[in-house]
C-alpha cells in the first residue's frame, strides 16, 4: 500500500473507529478495521540516504538535523542511520528510504514536499520516501522545519491542528523548527521508551453533538499558559484517548475542522469525515490537576445545540496602533516585551460585536478592539516573562466562542515550554 501525504504553502488571505491516541496517527481501513500504521522495533535505527542534489541545494547539515529532531524527543524511542548520498536517487519502492528533489511535481499545486510511505495488511511500514520541490529553497522557507514534517510522515504521523506544530499541514517563511509538545507527545505515543499510560496520565472521553457521537472533532488539552500540550481526533462514536500527558493542570475543549485545518488534510479515515459545526466547547467539570500514570475518563464536552457562524481562521500582527495586517493561517511570533497590533480573521465576524483573547497569562489586551470587514484587531502587551511556547488564541461573539489552536508562538527562554517526560 502506497498513501501519500503533502506538505502545503501556507494561503494568504487577501480579503468506524477506534479511539484515537494522543495527537494524530496515519490510520487507514484495512479488512474493515481503522489500522494505524508504524515501523516494526527491529526498523531501526531506520537507514535513510540522500541524493546529491539534496546536499547541493540544502547542505548535509539541515537534512541531518531535521531527523536528530525527532530522535531528541526524550520519551521517544526513535533513532536513524544516514546510509551516504547518491547520486541519481529517484523516490519508488526499492527497498531504500530516500531522500530526494522532485523538479516541478507539485508545479502550480501549491505543494513543496511529500512523503511516500509503503506499509502491509497489518500496517506495518517497509519503506518511506522523501520528495522534496526545488522552491523550497528560494522562498526563504525554513526548510529544515519542512524536512522535519516530512520525516513525521515518514515515521506514521498525520497532520495536525495546532498551527505551531511541526506536523500542521501548511508552511510559512516565519516557521519554527522546535517541535511542540503535541508533536513529541505524538511520537513518545507511537514509539515509546516507557509506557506512555506509566510515565503521563491519560484522558479518556467523548464528544456528543445534536446526533450522538462526533466524528473527527479535534479535542484539545490546555494547560495554565494557555499552550495545547496534547491533541486528538474523535472516532466514529465521538470517543477520545490521549495517552503520556506530563502531569500538570488542565482543561479539555473540543473544537470541529471547519478550517484552517479541515478533514482533507489529514489521510485515511479521517478524510471523508463531515465537518459538524458547532462552538468550541469546555469539557464539564472544568479544570484538571493530573498524576502521571493515572486515568482520567467520563470526560464529555457537549456540543449540542445550533449551528454556529463564528470560525477564526487567520492571524497577523503588525506595529503596534496600526493596521497594516497580512493575515494568514500560520501562527505569529511575539516577542516578550513587545507591545504589537494582533488582528484575528474568519467567518462570522461581527463589528462591535466580536472580540479575542490570548490564552497565555503573559499577554494582555492594552486597547480597544477595532474592527474592518473580516476582521478584529487591538494592541496587545507581551510581559518581559511571558511563558514561552505556543497559546491558543479563543475568540468571542455574543453567545459563540471559537479558538485557533496554537495560533501564537512566544519566543524567548525555555520558561513554561512543556517537554515529554522521560523515566
């Protein structure tokens, strides 16, 4: 079996299943069943080589970092082997995981990698292939953040919803190489050192709408710095699993892909699923203090109700008490210390009416919202010790909220950064 899974430009704007782990898996049907895919422990150290034309373009140095990322994972148990560069390589089932350029493959797709991966009935992978298009190189991308995505592809990741992480399926000229703790929870689950339900604690839920159980709605758990730690997709019957979340203070809400992620960007059984509108909702009880190696179940975040219009999909920044904005479907970059003009786009934007804010303590709202025709945009402060990583930015509009999850990266110290726990 052969799936293939693309790496895109990030778009400016101009005006039955199983339940699924921590993060989100490459899960196909085989024999009726949803499988996720992996490599077999004896894979590795998984051989890779690299054409020449790779090394030319790129340097030796970005392509090997871009895989130590994901062996630094510290609860992950991932290692590689750079099998030397050839010359001539061409990406096809030859029994050699392979790094190389594809001229013009994704000429006018708006595509700039991909990666093929071979696996059998029971899931079990053989061989990924590595594409690459020569423009990633000269469009100031930061390529070894999108060689990174592409070798979490090649590991059995999917996409993900948090516009911070590494494995979101859009690039930008401002991405970050770090990978975020949803990503790393990801790997730690699918290869772990220890076990995952020992070393974290695990949530256990469901997402019930107007029809029972949602399917494929991205269920997020947040912790006090307003950073998603760890996210998953709902199965068939709503249900939720989120296996080695550090142990620490949480709250759970779910939202649907209604954009800018949606169900086409993620592979296998998650890509037909229909998109269920509904606000993004808080799991009752509100919030968690969690242990590692303890369960947490009976979590429900109840969706039902009316449809809603309310759908952030765009942020952009500009100097502060102007509005000079290009929004876009990747994440901003702040800056501790920094007071900057933050804009939040998308459907459903209602002028005197809708509002934002960031979910990090360290980043307060100093003016009065304004508001153009899509848009909602106000001043805001960043403390000097702004709890560094990502944040989730929830929007508000009368009755209806929604959030952009990880939508605002804080640079800056390793502060407040959450990293996987290794024991």
């Amino acid at each position: 079996m052969r799936p293939i899974h693309w790496l895109a430009v990030a778009a400016l704007v101009a005006a039955a299943a199983s339940p699924a782990a921590a993060a989100v898996r490459l899960t196909y049907a085989m024999d009726g069943a949803p499988t996720a895919v992996f490599w077999p422990p004896s894979a590795f150290p998984i051989a890779y080589a690299v054409d020449q034309r790779v090394i030319d373009k790129f340097g030796v140095s970005t392509v090997e970092r871009a895989f130590d990322a994901w062996t630094a994972v510290p609860g992950a148990n991932v290692s590689f082997k750079a099998a030397g560069v050839v010359s001539g390589s061409r990406a096809g089932k030859d029994g050699v995981n392979s790094v190389t350029l594809a001229d013009d493959l994704f000429k006018n797709q708006g595509f700039i990698a991909v990666t093929t991966n071979w696996y059998d009935g029971s899931g079990e992978i053989s061989e990924a292939d590595i594409q690459i298009d020569p423009s990633l190189g000269n469009g100031n991308y930061n390529v070894q953040e999108a060689i990174e995505h592409e070798v979490g592809h090649l590991l059995g990741l999917d996409h993900s919803g948090v516009l911070t992480s590494v494995m979101y399926p859009y690039i930008c000229k401002t991405a970050s190489t770090d990978l975020d703790p949803d990503d790393e929870i990801a790997i730690a689950n699918l290869y772990p050192k220890h076990d995952p339900t020992l070393s974290g604690a695990t949530f256990e839920g469901q997402v019930v709408g107007n029809s029972g159980g949602v399917f494929a709605a991205q269920v997020v758990a947040i912790d006090d710095d307003g950073q998603p730690v760890a996210t998953a997709l709902t199965d068939a019957g709503g249900d939720f699993t989120m296996q080695g979340v550090p142990a620490g203070k949480y709250r759970i809400y779910a939202e649907p892909l209604d954009g800018p992620v949606q169900p086409g960007n993620f592979a296998g059984v998650w890509r037909n699923a229909s998109v269920t509108s509904f606000p993004t909702q808080f799991a009752d009880g509100g919030a968690l203090q969690v242990d590692a190696g303890k369960v947490y179940g009976n979590l429900v975040v109840n969706t039902s109700g009316a449809p809603v219009t309310l759908n952030p999909k765009w942020i952009g920044t500009a100097p502060a008490s102007t509005a000079d904005f290009s929004l876009n479907s990747t994440a901003v970059t702040l800056v501790p210390g920094q007071t900057v003009a933050v804009a939040l786009g998308g459907d459903g934007f209602t002028g005197g009416m809708t509002t934002f804010e960031v979910l990090n303590p360290g980043v307060q709202r100093v003016s009065d919202f304004h508001y153009a025709s899509n848009f909602v945009y106000a001043n805001f402060r960043v403390a000097a010790n702004a709890p560094a990583g990502s944040a989730t930015v929830l929007a508000h509009s009368g009755n209806e909220s929604a959030t952009l999850t990880g939508a605002v990266r804080i640079v800056g110290s390793d502060v407040g950064r959450t990293r996987v726990a290794s024991r």
